[in-house]
C-alpha cells in the first residue's frame, strides 16, 4: 500500500517543509528600519577603521 502512493507521500512532507519554512522566515523576519540601521552603522565603522589604517 505505501509503495502505491510514494508519490503523493513524498509530495505532502514536501508541502509542509515549504510551509513550515515559510512560517519560520516570517516570524524571524527582521524589520527594514532595523536592517538599514545596522547596515549603515557597518559602513561607518568600516570607514572609520579604514581611514585609521590608512594615516
């Protein structure tokens, strides 16, 4: 009987996978302002540690 509906089984775990990793981005997901934020308080830094090796 497995061996009859392998396909649909497979296809089934593979729907929850997605699903399940759908859910789990959406509730890490991190807000635009806050990545914007971090990212340019990484350029400054890099700038600043840039401009201190360079004198």
């Amino acid at each position: 009987m497995l061996a009859k509906y392998w396909k649909q089984i497979g296809f089934i775990i593979l729907i929850i996978a997605i699903l399940f990793n759908i859910t789990t981005k959406l509730i890490n997901k991190s807000s635009l302002k806050s990545e914007i934020q971090d990212s340019a308080q990484y350029m400054l830094e890099q700038d600043k540690n840039n401009n201190t090796t360079k004198k």
